[in-house]
C-alpha cells in the first residue's frame, strides 16, 4: 500500500463513525472499543441490560461497513448445526447418483451477531470455539474456511439468571473484548427519545467494504509499538497471576491469572487503537484504555472478593496502579 493508500483508508474511519453515531446516540467509548476488536481481527462480546441498544449497535455496523451480516438468537433449544450447518442427502436426477452435501449454516458471513449467546447450552455455545479461534469449521471431517474478515459480536443481559448458561472461561478468552454498555446520559437519553418517537428516520450509507477492513487489520499489524511498553504488556499480565503475582490485590483475591492470549490482545487492541485515532504508534494511554476490557473476562476472583462486592475491574484498576512502566 502506498501512502496515499494509507491516508485514504484512514480518512473512512471518521465516516464510519459518523455514519454509525445517525443511530446510536452516544456510547462513544463502547463504539471505539467495538471497533477496536474489528480492526485487531478479534471478536467482542457486549454485556449490558435490556434496552441499550446492543443489537442495533451490530446491526448499524453490518450496514456501514457492506459485510455480510447474520443474526442468530440463541435459545434453549438452538443446537450447534443450527448455527454451523447440516448436510443434505442430494439426488443427481440425470444419473440417479446420491451424494451428501454440505449446507453452511449463518456462521458463514463476515459479521455475525449472536445475540443473548448465555440462553443457549454449553453444547451449542461450544459450536463457535473452532469458529471463532481457527477462522474455520469441522463437520464430517471436513474443514470449511469461514469467510474474511470474520467478526463475531456476542451479546447477554447481565440481570438475567432463569434459563441462562454463563460462558465458561475457556470460551470467554476466545473474546478479545468484554465490552459492557452502561445507561446513556440524561441529554443522550433525551436525543434518543426524541429521535425515535417520530417519522424521521436514519439511513446509514455502508463506508468499508471487506477488502478495505482486511487492510486496516494488516495495517494494525504495522503500527509500532516501543520495547519498553512491550515489557509492560509483559509484566502486567504475569501480575495477574496469584502464584507469582507481587500485587497484594491478586495476592489477596486472585484465584486464576490471565494467558499469554491476554498480552496479545492488549497489544493488538492498542495497536488498533492508535490506528482509530490516526497514529502510526501505540502509546500507554492506549494500553491503560484497553486494559479493562482486555483483562475483565480473564482475572478470576476468589470467594472473599466476592463477598467483599469487589469485581475485576478493580482489579485491573489495582494492577494499572501498581506495576510500573
């Protein structure tokens, strides 16, 4: 790419933006964590209550980006070819020959939203391991490459408990981002009502298109980072971890650490990051901005934080104060 290239690209990200701020009334800290995850090729998973706008959030993305969108609503009864797909005894009416084939299921589009994904049973949220890790699925021993850019936005209502499956952990740290959307303001709240009590409506114009996100997630690649804020990255996620932890936060409440996966989403996040705001250097700012969503799904506290009312988000909060740059 040349520079002009470049300069092009990154002049469609405030579009896209704006083109996404027509629907969604403010929420400008989830929206650039949402696309964060995008351009770091990851997936996010969003937690907030009912009515905050998560769906619609996915569904303005699927129109201002021109990717190929799915929705699946998990349910109790959803099973895992419900989403990956079956295969089909089809008959060659010329030759009498019979022959199975595969038909993929809605986990083949680029953007994919599976909504409320704690309703369904661990078997059939197992389904998108493969998918979401390898870029790919396995039925009848055949591999079936998804396509690219493939971005999986999962959505859950935290309130809920009759009926719900929480994600074990192992399929939580396939997430890059746990993104939770808080209530709106009382001015944004104000805009939302009077924008969507009347006839007018928004009409979102698509930006990107596939070949211009598989760019941008290469160009994040590029975007620099230092040894010294590498080596944080490096020492922050090994303090998550009690048995070789020095925080006494994890000390004292840690139960489980967080991966070397951790390192490489924060990294790849603040990369992305910098890239959204249009610099070509990853910087601690966009680390420490990062480092709730990358670490809240990944820090597992034990029994006395819980009874303590303390959550990971203060110990993420604990670790950015105490391991030193």
């Amino acid at each position: 790419m040349t520079e002009q290239d470049v300069n092009t690209l990154l002049a469609k990200l405030p579009v896209l933006k704006a083109e996404i701020g027509k629907v969604i009334v403010g929420q400008a800290a989830v929206l650039d964590e949402v696309l964060v995850a995008l351009l770091a090729g990851g997936h996010a998973l969003l937690e907030g209550v009912p009515g905050l706008a998560k769906t619609l959030l996915v569904r303005t993305l699927a129109a201002a980006t021109d990717l190929p969108f799915r929705r699946i609503q998990f349910t109790p009864d959803l099973m895992p070819t419900d989403i990956l797909g079956t295969e089909v005894l089809e008959e060659d009416h010329g030759t009498g020959h019979r022959s199975f084939k595969f038909n993929p299921g809605p986990i083949f589009a680029s953007l994919v939203l599976a909504d409320e994904i704690n309703r369904t049973p661990p078997k059939t949220q197992a389904a998108l391991l493969e998918a979401m890790q390898e870029g790919h699925v396995t039925y009848a021993g055949q591999e079936h490459a998804l396509p690219k850019p493939f971005f999986l936005l999962a959505t859950q209502n935290p309130i809920e408990q009759s009926g719900t499956y929480p994600l074990p952990e192992a399929q939580l740290d396939r997430f890059l981002l746990y993104v939770r959307i808080g209530y709106p303001t009382e001015q944004e709240e104000m805009a939302v009502l009077s924008g969507t009590t009347g006839t007018a409506g928004a009409q979102v114009q698509p930006v990107l298109g596939g070949d211009d996100v598989r760019q941008l997630q290469q160009l994040v690649r590029q975007v620099g980072l230092s040894p010294e804020l590498l080596s944080f990255v490096n020492r922050l996620v090994r303090a998550t971890r009690p048995a070789t932890s020095e925080v006494k936060f994890i000390q004292d409440y840690g139960r489980w650490g967080a991966g070397p996966r951790a390192g490489q989403a924060l990294i790849l996040c603040a990369k992305a990051r910098a890239l959204l705001q249009g610099r070509f250097a990853a910087t601690l700012d966009d680390i420490r901005a990062l480092a709730p969503p990358v670490l809240r799904h990944r820090v597992l506290l034990n029994f006395n934080a819980e009874a303590e009312n303390l959550t990971p988000d203060d110990a993420v909060e604990a670790l950015l104060k105490a391991v030193q740059v």
